[in-house]
C-alpha cells in the first residue's frame, strides 16, 4: 500500500478524527492500523494522544502546535511508500457461562431471533470476533464479527449497572464489559476473567487487531475459575 485516502474533520479546540470509511485500501482497520503506527514513528507526534477505532483515528494535540503542523504530518504519514505492516493478531479464548442470572437478557434475544437460547450461544460461541476498537470503559472490546441472526437493537432502558465480565450482544457488535458500569447491551453470558487490571503493564492483554473467541463453561467450571479470576491458563494465544 502506497497512499491511504481520507478525510478529517475538527473535533472542537486541538482534535481532529481522520476518517478512512471512503479509502479504497480499507479493509478490517489495516489502514487505521498503518497510519497509526507510522505517525507513532514521527517525532512531530510524540505529544499526542491517538485513538484508533473501525475507520477512523482520532488524535488530540498540544496547544503549541497548530492544525496546519498536524495535517502535514497526517498528509506525510499516508503518502509514505514504506508504511508499518499490520502485525499478525493474537487470538485469546475467552470462558463464557451463558446460564442462568449469568446471561439475564439471554431469553430475549433468543425470543427476538425466534430461536432457542442453546441456538443463540452456539452462534455466538462460533466466531473468531476482531477487536475494532476498545473504549467507553477502560478495556472495553468492541468486536466485529456478530453473526446477523443475532443482531440485536440495544436495551431501550441501559442498566445503571453491569456487572463486571458480562458478555453482551449490541447491535452488529459483541463485546465483554471489564468493569462494572451502566450498559444498555443485552447481556448473554459472563466470564469469570477479570480482563482489565491495574497491576498489569498493560492493564489489558489484548489490543486493537486482536482476535477473540468465546468458549461456552458450565455454571460449575465458572464457578471454579472464578476462584481464581486472574488466571490466564485457560488463554489461548496465536
């Protein structure tokens, strides 16, 4: 890949967000990947914060360089010849029990789908899901990859509280909350992983690129890994 095709717009006071949904060389966060990490490599940007996500990069300044300085060494970064590759992604295997208080929206995505819920965790426990972005909580995962029979709108009323390690179905995405917060996901399942901690360098093993696949356990093989939520024997890393 040669040049990217993009288009930025302003973000408020030092932000802006390249957008690459239009770029002809688009395809699965490759292009959000290279740029990135080939602007990583520019000393011009060693003060910025960068967000990557499914099409775009959104990148936050310092107030002593000016929008023209940024867009330079955006307009450098895409046109260069000899742009990072996308490294290969890790597949983490993630323990899920779908049972019970566990999987509390479970019943209704399996009624929305005029399926059975044992037909509902097979789909979703099929996929290799794509990390496409991680935010709205630290080390939230946002995943590509749903099956579209299992597509479902968002909860009309988010929840003030999602338990930590639930495993949710929102829209065309899955995604497992790290923290307990609000959610408005349906939730279908639960790890007992704990993906995000603080005694961690970084706090989660997983990044942007990665893969994900969700491994349906017993309500008792839950219970015994939850005696030990920090353990990463059950990972599988490729």
């Amino acid at each position: 890949m040669t040049q990217v095709a993009i288009s930025w717009y302003i973000l408020g006071d030092f932000n802006i967000r390249l957008d690459f949904s239009k770029a002809p060389e688009y395809e699965n966060g490759d292009s959000v990947y290279r740029v990135f990490e080939q602007l990583r490599e520019d000393n011009r940007t060693s003060s910025w914060h960068m967000v990557p996500a499914y099409q775009t990069l959104t990148i936050s300044y310092p107030w002593n360089q000016s929008l023209q300085e940024v867009l330079s060494a955006v307009n450098e970064s895409v046109s260069a010849q000899n742009m990072p590759k996308m490294p290969p992604s890790r597949r983490f295997e993630i323990p899920v029990c779908y049972q019970g208080d566990l999987g509390p929206d479970l019943p209704f995505v399996a009624r929305e789908h005029l399926m059975s819920p044992d037909e509902v965790i097979r789909l979703h426990s099929q996929p290799e899901y794509r990390i496409e972005a991680i935010g709205f909580s630290p080390g939230f995962p946002y995943l590509s990859g749903l099956p579209r029979e299992l597509a479902t709108a968002r909860r009309n009323t988010p929840r003030t509280r999602v338990p930590a390690g639930s495993v949710a179905i929102g829209g065309l995405q899955s995604g497992v909350y790290p923290l307990s917060t609000p959610g408005g996901w349906h939730l279908i399942g639960r790890t007992p992983f704990i993906l995000f901690n603080t005694a961690n360098t970084p706090p989660i093993p997983y990044q942007f690129g990665d893969r994900l696949h969700f491994s349906p356990i017993s309500r008792d093989e839950y219970e015994e890994l939850l005696q030990h939520p920090y353990s990463t024997d059950f990972w599988k890393r490729t």
